[in-house]
C-alpha cells in the first residue's frame, strides 16, 4: 500500500526499508529481513533518498527524515489495509 508523509509517496517496500533504517540496520541485514539482497536494500535506501531534500548521506538522510516522521510512519502501520 502506499502512502505519503510530507509530501513524500512512500511505496510498501519503502515504508518496510524505513523501519528497518530506524533500527539502524545494515544493508546486509535490511536485506536478510526483506528477503532481498544487501545491494537492492541500499539501493532502496538511494532511491528513498532520491524523494528526501538534503545534502547528506544516503542512509543518513533517510535515518534523519524517518525519525522526524516517525509518529506519521507509526499511525500507517496502524491503520487496517
């Protein structure tokens, strides 16, 4: 299902890549969590980073967005399909 959290379009697999940034997670292990690989994981990360308006890192400005968002992030997983 996809969403949106500030003006951001969020697809599934994105919102499930977000929750596993916000546990500090490695690629290596997003991608042993989802069931792909280390390298789509970070490239799901880079693609997420595409939507965010920064200057940082990749997974550093993923991690920054999704924890000023995390109540919004939270609220989605929350509401029934």
């Amino acid at each position: 299902m996809n969403a949106e959290i500030d003006g951001v379009k969020l697809t599934g697999r994105e919102r499930d890549v977000l929750g596993c940034v916000l546990r500090l997670e490695s690629y290596k292990a997003i991608g042993r969590r989802l069931g792909i690989s280390g390298r789509t994981a970070e490239v799901h990360v880079a693609n997420l980073a595409r939507k965010i308006p920064g200057e940082e890192p990749a997974y550093k400005r993923v991690l920054a967005w999704a924890m000023r968002h995390t109540t919004a992030l939270v609220h989605m997983e929350l509401q029934p399909a």
